[in-house]
C-alpha cells in the first residue's frame, strides 16, 4: 500500500517527490499545461494543470504538488474544465495571432492545441494584446512579444539550464514584459542565442527567425523531421532536423537526447545551412596539365587517385603512401581509412585529426 | 571521459583545467552550472580569465605552459595534509611510495615561481580537491596541445589516484573531446598505434587477429604519426589520402605544412568544401556531408549514436565509404565491397572487443556507452568502477619542463590559441552558417588594456604580430580576459592564420603539437 494514490477512481505508484502532474502523464493522464517545461523547477504560473484534491478546499496546481500517499485526485471535473476554458479563453483573447508557423520553435503550437481542444473561438474577446515587440536585428530570434503570455519558460530556461540569465521580466500584471538586462539588444546581453527560450516558449512569442525564412514554403504544413547527431563538438546533442522539399529549414532540439536532453548551443541550433550552401563540391576534380583543378567524372577521378597510389607504391614502396582520417565524418569512414591503409598496403601508417 | 556528462551535475568540487567549457562545450557547461547551483565548488585554473573563470570559487591564473609545476603543488599538498584515500592507494594503486617521496619536493612554494599563482591559492585548490568526497576533473586541448601533454595528463591521474577520485559518481578525470566524432575515428582504428577497438599492433595477439581478419599483415611496428608524416613529405611519403580535414588550417606551422603537401607527388582529399587543403590535392573527390549520410559517431562519454540522412546530397558528391572503397576496389584490395554503411559498422563492432555487444540496430537509441563486451551487457556509463584495464593506476613521477620556447628579448609575449564559441574550427562549416558574422564577423587579437601602451598598440588597431616562424596582420582587442604579457587569438579564419606562427614543438610521446604556447612580438602597423 506504499506509495500508491488514487487518480480519477484508479490506484497508482508514485515515487519519492514526483508531482501529481508527473504521475498523472506516467499514466498516461492528460492534464493540460501551459507554464510547465519538464526539465525545468516547478514554477505553478498558469493554473491550467489545477485539480481536484479530496479534503482540500481548493484546487492546487498538479505540476507543484509533490504526490502524498493516499491522495484522492480528479483531473477533469466539470468543475475544473469550466475553469480551465476560460483560462484559456483570456489567454487566447489577448494574443495577437494563435495559429503560428510551426517553424517558429518547438513548443510553439501548444496554446493553438489546447485552443482546438478546448473549443474556443479565437476571436471571442478582442482584447489588447500584452506585450509589445521589440525589435532586434539578430539574425536568430524573433521577439514577437505581442503573443507573449507571461509563462516565463524563457527566462526559466534561459536561467535554470542555461545558467545564461540573459533574460528577464519586467513589470508586473498586464504590463509584465520579457526583456534583456537594459532592455537592449539580445547580442549586447549575456545572451549566447543557444535558442533554448525559442524552443520552450509555448505561442511562438521568441521564434526561430532563419528557420521562418522557410515559412512560405512549409506554410501550416508541419516539416518532416530526421533524428542525427549534431555535427559540431564531443557533447553530441540529439537534434531533429526539419526539412521540407529535400530543403534543411531548421533544427530542434531532441527532449530525449541522452547527452543534451534538449539543450543546444549557438552552433548546433543554427549553424547548419553549410550543408546546402552553393560552396559545396558538387563534382570530382583533377589537377590537370594547367595546373589547375578540374571537374571530372567519377570513373576517371578514382581510377587516377587509384593510379596515384599504385604508382607511388611501385616507386617508393608502401611506407611512402599516408592516410589521414576526418574527425568529423562517420565511423564508417575512419574505419576503411584505417582498413585501406593496413590490408592494401600492410603499414600502420595511418592517424587523425585529433593531434590538432 | 571516465564518466557520463549526466555525473557533471553530482560533484562536489570541480576542478577545471585548460578548459574552455562555456564556449567550446556549451551544454556540457550547463551541467557544470546546475552542480555549482546546488553548492558545488569550482576551480578554474587558466591562463585566461576565460567565461569558466567567472563562475569560479577560486581562479588560478597560471602561466602558459605551466600546468605541470601547477599539479605537482597540488599533489604536495595533498599528501601533506593527509587527504590522500589510503585504502584507494592501497587497493587499487601501485607506486605511491616513490611518487610520495617525489612530491615531497615540489611546494606549492616552488610552484608559484613557476605558474605565478600564489602558493597559497594553490593550497586551496589541493585542499578542495583533496577534502572534497566527490571531486571531478575536467580539461580539453589546454592540457594536451604542450610539448608536455603527457605529463600534464599523468599529473592529473596522480591528483585522481591519491585520493580516489575515480570510479564513482560524480569524480573522475574526464577530457572533453572537440569534435563530433573524434572519438569513434579513434574508436575505429585510424591511430598508427592501435587496431580498431584500441587494440595495440605491437601486441602479437592482436597482430594474428587482423591477419587472420584482413588477410594480410600489418607491420608489427607503430606507424608514425600525422605529424611526423608531414615532416617526411617529399622524402619518404610521396603520397595521402585525406579525409576531410583541413589541415593547413588547423596544423601548426601552415608554411611548412603547406610546403609539405605541395612537395607530394599524389595527394587526394575527400572533402565537402574546396579547403584550404583540398586546393593543394591532385584529386579532390566530393564527399556527402552531415544530414545527407547515415553513419555512427561516438561522443566524449562514448555513447555510440547513429547519425541519419535527411536530404539528398548537392550533385554527384558520395559518402565517404563509398569513395574509399572505389578507390580500394581499382587497386584490387579485398574486403571493401560494401554498398551500404551497415554492414561496415557491423564489422567494426565484430573486430573491437569495446563494440562486440553492439550492432547497427542496437544503437538506434543512443543507448550504449563502450566498453559493452557482449551483447547481454548494457554498457559501461563509467569507467575503473572495480578495476583499471591495467590492473592498477600507476603514479607517474614526472618532472616541470618549459615549453619549447619561452619568451624572450625577441619575442617577449605568450600567445596561447583557442576556440570560439560561435565558430569552429577552420570555419569550412560556421563560416557558411548565415547570421554566425552577426556574433563573430572577424578575428581579432585579445591584449590586456594596461598593455597596450606598452607595446605602441591602440584597441581597433591593426598589429603585426610574429614568432620565429612567420608574421600575420591581426586586429587588437582590449580585454582583461587576457593577463598582462600573454595574449589570445583563434586559428578559424583563414584570413588571420594564426598556425602560421605556431609549432614551436611537440610532445615528444604523443605528437600533440604545442598550440597553446607561442612567443611573439607585436608592433603597431
Ligand atoms: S538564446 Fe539562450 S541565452 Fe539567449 S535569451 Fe534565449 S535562452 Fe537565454
Ligand atoms: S549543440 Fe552545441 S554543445 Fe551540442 S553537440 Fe552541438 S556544438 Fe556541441
Ligand atoms: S502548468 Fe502548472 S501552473 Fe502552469
């Protein structure tokens, strides 16, 4: 009978200082939310997640309240629903737009879900919106205040995960306003654009701006994601990359990547475009009598870098050819580097990149 | 490392070194964050007042190269306050005695002479570190690229082994690695020491295995290595095969190393960009790049991670595998007709003890950390929990040497080289990133304010800054991140090669090159 409660007439585990809210979506249990990032503090800003605990007077906040043995909890009264939409029905009525580009950040759909869940006509209450936009001509984030509502998910990844602070709130109420230190310029704020408060934020306030570059072609549709490894440091974040049309338009982070659980930095958030960039090689090339490198065809590349190779082989023996592996490219490669040098030509003359 | 990223939050005391974590490894530095936010204590040791150093409880501002006289002072105290783990030493160790006897000369007294840090700042560091029950050690290239990388890493080990910081959750001596994949080419073999799996060559057993396993045998010798390779150019090694890599750029010295490459009869580079290097290369064969190859890379904790296409590659450009295998097939050599990635990894985990529990499927999820010796096993998160591959942690006694060169009348300034947050590397990738020359639009060279006028510098000003090898034009920036006398600068931007200055020598075991201490002298332009 330890550690057991009871949520909506069933009995369930619990563990040792788990929130009702964590043990209500083990089991599968759909309590909305709005202010909750589960990698950050329990914060209890929005009140969505309210529910009904038997013998309290009030409802409590189920993503701040720690499980009891032996609580009573119901999730979804008529009671709570009620209150819930219209919750939300505020929440909605004074954002500018509800129905973002999925491109602006990973979370950035979750109040048009809740809206199309619960039901509410968006244009109900046409109140003034809550923020003001802040103009910033960083190429990264977009700071669309006008659709802020005062979660604080920015400023709490920003602190908590980060350890950045690079973001605050100012004032209070219907003023309450995210802003830098100075209420200057995320680039002359401790702001590193890791662009963690894009992908927390839950309306698309702080977008992804170069991924909205993309926003005409993806329009409402939601761009296909890849799972890979991030191309840059050791760390090896997880990251999805978005793409539409065989065309790289983003990066998010992956919540379950097991070395970053969803952080970034600066470069494995927006720094991938070298991929597509109109530098690449797109044809083999070989030096010809000029001097100069040409394009060639594949056949005569290899067969010339093969003749290069036997040739020196033939002439000075096979302690005059060197391999050098990318630190960079997959395992896959390092390895047959490794293999062409050792079977073809029984040296260990072969190393990486790592001396540099 | 020894130990998972997860453990970076669990320590007690950090003791960071030769690290630039907030900007070289952002979300590994995040973890370091939420420990000192939970009360973990940190020491920073660094020439640099570098991001790290801000964060710190206690900042040790050595001198360049002077880390091993830093960590034998450490070591003293430590054993002469008696926070040694007797029974760690005891039980797991061997030759504590002599390393004790040889301690006891090196005072936190004598270091200071050396380091410039004062002793008893350096007795604080030792008495965290030494008192503290979890105590962990981090550090990156600022410890390796010296002529005394060795020592400088034993001296680390000495720190761990006297007082049982290894093994456990949240201890352990963990270098972070700088590239996504550096540790699985090391991992696969392409090291002149070591068979895939880290297998020696010099080791009959293993060299019967890979005859048996290719079909023909290996010398039974080491190779030498890229460094040494270099050097041999146009008088022994006439011919390479480089796999994306920009190596003028990146390697010390970029006029001998570009006079290297160019005296080669045959040179093929496999690369996504026109390099700096590739524009040496005989045959430059386009390779595929991140986000158009499926393959396996391996983090600095040793989680094996599958990598995946998303998008079609830019013309005719082929996954590295394929090239080389093309290139092994025209010269008749067996075992490379492979026609997908799969199968390659597949037999990289059959040949590698630390990958035989792994396949091509199992790794979907990110699951495993190596060593995982068989397929029932669920990897190895920490490393030396029991025992050391060894048998015992060895404590090496070893000696304070100066860098190759040290400043002079000539050349009377430290420059020490690094990495930026927002770019990397030799910039073939961030500098193709649209919005990166927003934060990082050039390089610029980092001085001390109280400098300037010292040396006839203006901040915004162009310098000329040489060494004995060569001479460069560089921007100056007033900063106090650098102390008086030393100054910074990055090697990513081909127009500001810092590497043509550097490569005053090398650590003789490793061939790591000394990257991080170069005498020069500046003038005003
Ligand atoms: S980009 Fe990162 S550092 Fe900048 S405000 Fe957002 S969370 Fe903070
Ligand atoms: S996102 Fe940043 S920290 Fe993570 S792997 Fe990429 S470069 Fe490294
Ligand atoms: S999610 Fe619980 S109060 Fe916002």
């Amino acid at each position: 009978m330890r550690h057991k409660i009871e949520i909506d007439g069933v009995e369930v585990n619990f563990s040792e200082g788990e929130t009702i809210l964590e043990v209500a979506q083990r089991h599968e249990k759909e309590i909305p939310t709005l202010c909750y990032d589960p990698r950050l503090e329990p914060f209890g800003g929005c009140r969505l997640c309210i529910v009904e605990l038997e013998g309290a007077r009030n409802p409590v906040a189920s993503c701040t309240t720690k499980a009891t043995l032996g609580m009573v909890v119901r999730t979804a009264t008529d009671t709570i629903e009620a209150y819930r939409k219209t919750l939300l029905e505020m929440v909605v009525s004074e954002n500018r737009e509800v129905d973002v580009s999925p491109l602006r950040g990973y979370a950035a759909g979750e109040l048009a879900d809740l809206r199309d869940k619960y039901a509410i006509n968006s244009t109900r209450m046409t109140g003034a919106t809550s923020g003001t936009n802040k103009t910033d001509e960083n190429p990264f984030i977009l700071r669309d205040y006008e659709l802020c509502i005062s979660c604080y998910r920015c400023v709490r990844v920003c602190a908590e995960q980060e350890g950045d602070h690079a973001i605050n709130v100012m004032n209070r109420g219907f003023h309450t306003q995210i802003t830098t230190e100075f209420d200057g310029l995320l680039k002359d704020s401790a702001c590193t654009f890791c662009g963690q408060c894009i992908q927390t934020c839950p309306t698309g306030a702080l977008a992804d701006k170069k991924a909205l570059r993309a926003a005409d072609e993806v329009a409402d549709a939601i761009p296909d994601k890849t799972r890979t490894i991030c191309p840059y440091c050791g760390v090896g974040c997880s990251v999805d990359i978005l793409t539409k049309n065989e065309k790289i338009v983003g990066i998010h982070p992956a919540m379950d990547g097991p070395a970053n659980q969803g952080a970034l930095c600066v470069k494995g958030q927006f720094a991938y475009d070298f991929v597509q960039h109109s530098d690449r090689l797109k044809t083999p090339l070989i030096r010809g009598e000029d001097g100069e490198l040409h394009e060639a065809t594949w056949e005569d590349a290899l067969d010339k870098a093969a003749e290069g190779f036997r040739q020196a082989n033939a002439e000075h023996g096979r302690h005059s050819i060197y391999g050098i592996a990318s630190g960079r490219a997959p395992s896959e490669a390092a390895y047959l580097m490794q293999k062409f040098i050792r079977v073809g030509f029984g040296s260990n003359y072969i190393d990486n990149c790592s001396r540099a | 490392m020894s130990n998972p990223l997860v453990d970076m939050q669990k320590p007690e005391v950090i003791f960071c070194i030769g690290t630039n974590m907030t900007e070289c490894h952002p979300v590994a530095a995040t973890g370091l964050k939420k420990a000192i936010a939970r009360g973990a204590k940190l020491i920073v040791a660094d020439p640099r007042r570098i991001g790290l150093a801000d964060l710190s409880h206690l900042y040790l501002p050595l001198r360049v190269g002077s880390d091993t006289a830093l960590l034998l002072g450490m070591a003293h105290v430590i054993a002469r306050e008696g926070l040694i783990n007797e029974d760690f030493i005891e039980n797991r160790t061997t030759g504590f005695d002599e390393f004790f006897e040889h301690i006891s000369q090196w005072t936190p007294e004598w270091a200071e002479t050396i380091t410039g840090v004062p002793a008893k700042d350096i007795e604080t560091a030792a008495m965290w570190y030494g008192g503290a029950n979890k105590g962990a050690i981090y550090y990156t290239l600022g410890i390796t690229e010296h002529i005394c990388g060795v020592e400088n890493v034993q001296s680390l080990c000495n720190l761990a082994l006297m007082t049982g910081n290894v093994g456990r959750e949240g201890t352990g001596i963990n270098p972070m690695r700088g590239q996504n994949n550096i540790q699985g080419a090391g991992d696969s073999g392409a090291l002149p020491n070591n068979y895939p799996g880290f297998q020696a060559v010099t080791d009959p057993e293993y060299q019967a295995k890979f005859k048996a396993e290719y079909g023909r045998a290996a010398d039974l010798e080491k190779g030498i290595t890229k460094v040494t390779a270099l050097e041999l150019c146009g008088d022994s090694i006439h011919a390479m095969l480089i796999d994306g890599e920009n190596t003028l750029l990146s390697d010390p010295d970029r006029e001998h190393c570009e006079h290297a490459l160019r005296s080669l009869a045959h040179l093929v580079v496999i690369d996504i960009f026109l390099t700096e290097t590739a524009e040496l290369a005989d045959i430059v064969l386009p390779a595929t790049a991140w986000g158009e190859t499926d393959g396996v890379c391996t983090n600095t904790e040793r989680r094996v991670q599958r990598m995946r296409a998303a998008v079609p590659p830019p013309g005719e450009a082929k996954p590295d595998w394929w090239i080389i295998c093309q290139i092994a097939q025209r010269l008749g050599f067996k075992g490379f007709d492979f026609n997908a990635p799969k199968p390659i990894f597949n037999e990289l985990c059959r040949v590698s003890p630390i990958y035989a529990g792994l396949d091509w499927e199992r790794i979907d999820k990110s699951e495993y950390q190596w060593p995982v010796p068989h397929k029932e096993h669920p990897g190895t998160p920490r490393l030396h929990e029991e025992s050391f591959v060894n048998g015992r942690g060895i404590f090496s006694n070893v000696h304070y040497r100066d860098p190759a060169e040290t400043i002079s009348e000539d050349f009377p300034v430290w420059l020490t080289t690094g990495r930026r947050l927002q770019s990397y590397h030799t910039r073939t990738q961030t500098g193709r990133a649209q919005g990166i020359d927003y934060l990082l639009p050039e390089e610029s060279l980092e001085v001390n304010p109280a400098d300037l006028e010292r040396w006839e510098l203006a901040d915004g000003e162009w310098c000329k800054m040489s060494s004995a090898r060569g001479s460069i034009n560089i921007k100056v920036k007033a900063t106090n991140r650098s102390p008086r006398g030393t100054v910074f600068a990055s090697f990513s931007f081909a127009d500001v090669p810092v590497n043509l200055l550097t490569g005053s020598g090398y650590d003789p075991i490793t061939h790591t090159a000394e990257l991080k201490v170069c005498p020069v002298r500046l003038e005003p332009l």
